[in-house]
C-alpha cells in the first residue's frame, strides 16, 4: 500500500474500486512512467545539442534556423510535460476521464509549435492559412469549454448557496 500512497493514489478508494478501475490506473501509472522517461530522455538530448553547439561554437541562437529547431525541441518538451500532467490528473482521480480542455490546449500547443518551427521561405499561403484556422477553431473550442466548466461552478455554487438557506 506504500506503492499507492507514494503514487498519490487513495488507498480507500482502491480497495473499492472494480478490476477495471484498477486495470485503469495500473495502465495510466504505466504511461506516466513512459512518458516520464521520454521527458527526461528528451531534455538530456536537447541539452546535450545545445551544450555540444555551444563549445563547437556552431551555436547562433540569432540565426532563425537554429531559434526554430532550439524552441521546437522546447515546445516538444512542454507538451510532453502537459500530456504528463493530464494523465496524473486521471491517476489522481480527480477526474475520470482526460479533459477536453487539456486535450484542446495539448491540440493548440503542437499547432503553436508548427507555427515555430515553420520554414516560411518554402511554405504556401494555404498552409498558414490552414494552421491559423485550427488555432481559431481550438481557441473558439477551449473558451466554450471553458465557459461550461464556468457555468457549471456557478451552479453548483447556487445549489450550495440554496441548500444552505434552506436548512437555515
């Protein structure tokens, strides 16, 4: 049970939690654990390039070229860290399932990311185009998502509010 409690998992709710739930959670320890080793595998290797750059002196982070490889790898890196943290959650049992939200604002990273690491001279009009209607149409998505999940603490908050008024 130590394992659990290490993991920050609700030992109580373990034990009543059905095979399934149980398979669930193994699965999504497995992931982390996964994804935990291709964060760290992938920071060593993104150090490792600039340190090697750096003393080779071939390293010129005012060359647009190395900026959007450099900032690429770095943005790889955080929505590696995002996806990680999504899938805590679910361990955690906060929720049960992954957010749309999150999946929404790992979808507008990555399209942020290509945004970057774009090479103007040899991309077409429609190909921007293209991405920046994706961003428009995640942001539309995650504001309205956004919104429900507002709306929904408000009215649970009014239920409470009520709840205690009538009992008072």
């Amino acid at each position: 049970m130590k394992l659990l409690e290490r993991l920050d998992i609700n030992t109580a709710q373990w034990h009543l939690a059905s095979t399934y739930e149980k398979f669930e959670q193994v699965v999504v320890l497995a992931l982390t654990g996964l994804i935990i080793v291709v964060i760290a595998s992938a920071v060593w290797h993104l150090a490792a390039k600039i340190l090697f750059s750096l003393i080779l002196s071939s390293f010129d982070p005012t060359d647009p070229a190395v900026f959007q490889t450099v900032f690429g790898m770095i943005l790889t890196v955080i929505i590696a860290l995002e996806f990680k943290h999504s899938i805590l959650i679910m361990v955690r049992r906060q929720q049960s399932v992954v957010q749309v939200r999150t999946v929404v604002l790992i979808a507008m990273l990555a399209v942020i990311r290509k945004f970057i690491i774009i090479d103007i001279s040899t991309t077409t009009a429609s190909h921007v185009l293209a991405l920046a209607a994706a961003i428009i149409a995640l942001g539309a998505v995650y504001w309205l998502v956004r919104e429900q999940d507002r709306k929904d603490q408000i009215d649970v908050l009014e239920r409470g509010t009520r709840e205690i008024r009538d009992h008072a």
